[in-house]
C-alpha cells in the first residue's frame, strides 16, 4: 500500500494521563508516537519532553510545534521521552489561546518539519522504522524544504536519490554513493517517511514489520 500522506501565547495543557509518561528509549517511542497520531481522524497536540527539557508541543493539525529551545539545542540521545497527547475540537486554536483572531494557530508555531526531521534520523538506533519493512521500495514525492533541514552534505544527497525512482534502501543508499553504512540511508528514509513524504510500493515477499527495539538492558526471549 502507498504511503501518500501529505502530510507567543499560552499553550494548552496537555494530557498527562493520555499515554504512558515514558515510551521506548530515546527517540523511537517519540517517533512511533508521532506516526500514530498522524494516522488518527481526530486532530491531536502531542507533547514530547526529552530529559532535563522544556515539553515540544507538536500540532498535528497545523503541523507547526512550540519549543522554548532552538533546534540547535535538539538532544540526540536523550535516556527517555515522556509523551503526552490531547484532543484538538474542530472550533478550537491549538497554540494561539486568547490571542486566536490576531494570531491564528498557522502564525503560533515553528514549521513541524525540522522537528519531524530531527526525531526521525535520530530514532531507531539507525535500524529500520518498526512501520516500515524490508524489501519495499521508495520514492519521494514531494521535496522538503531542504533549505530548513538542519542536515549533512551526505544526507543531503540521499534525500535527492530518493526522488529518482523506487528503490530499496540499500539500492538508495548506493545510488546517493554513501561512503558509510546503509544505515545513513536507513535513518533519511525513516525521517522522510515520518514526515509523509514518501510513497512506497511494497515488495510481495517483504519482511513484515520490525518489531520496536526492547528497552536498553533488555535481551529479546529473556
């Protein structure tokens, strides 16, 4: 199936109780988290708090977030992030509270898709996003705003390979002639899918979903 989503005031508070306070180590339950709630009808405000920082508030509508640090900031590996989640009603603004009609919720909010970027390359330890499976091939089907992504010259090259054609990521990751790991592919597909900006056709004998990673500590049968 094709993956083709296309996808300072007062902030709201946001749920505490509306998901267990810690996820999967790092990143990955932030990002699984954020793919979720990108497939859900209702409009969500996310809230993820990395250790030791301020909660982003991510606005799943709008899709624009509220952060009191700048991305520079972005802790890589953070031991846990709690999430948090929250219904947005159809009539309400997410971030502008009292100061909708001046400033309306697309005007109260940073562009989500450097976050989204951050998270997804960061998230999974470099392994394969646990919605996406091996042997299906992808393609980008609309550009990102490259200009916006904090990204290397490396990664850079494997988001224009990405839009030549379906392929796997190993043929990807050649193509775009990484001189590392497939792994480097892996996390720019993982981040470009969590932002909804590929398609993908699936392979018939693709290997099923990747289970999510056990918490650090944790050996699998054990």
């Amino acid at each position: 199936m094709a993956e083709t989503q296309h996808e300072t005031a007062a902030a709201p508070a946001v749920a505490r109780d509306a998901a267990p306070p810690t996820a999967l180590p790092g990143w990955t339950g932030a990002a699984m988290a954020v793919h979720a709630v990108r497939r859900m009808p209702t409009a969500m405000i996310v809230s993820l708090q990395p250790d030791g920082f301020e909660p982003m508030l991510v606005d799943m509508r709008a899709y624009v977030y509220r952060w009191s640090e700048p991305l520079d900031r972005f802790p890589p590996a953070p031991s846990t992030v709690r999430i948090g989640t929250q219904a947005i009603r159809d009539a309400e603004p997410a971030f502008a509270g009292d100061d909708f009609v001046e400033h309306p919720p697309a005007f109260a909010g940073a562009p989500l898709e450097p976050l989204l970027w951050l998270i997804g390359t960061h998230a999974f330890d470099g392994g394969r996003a646990s919605w996406l499976r091996s042997g299906d091939r992808y393609r980008l089907y609309r550009w990102p705003d490259i200009g916006l992504l904090p990204m290397s010259d490396e990664q850079r090259r494997i988001v224009k390979a990405s839009a030549a054609g379906f392929m796997v990521v190993e043929k990807l990751a050649e193509r775009a002639k990484v001189e590392v790991e497939v792994e480097a592919a892996q996390r720019v597909v993982n981040a470009l899918s969590l932002m909804g900006l590929l398609r993908r056709h699936a392979a018939a004998n693709a290997a099923p979903d990747a289970p999510p990673p056990p918490p650090a500590g944790v050996i699998p049968g054990d």
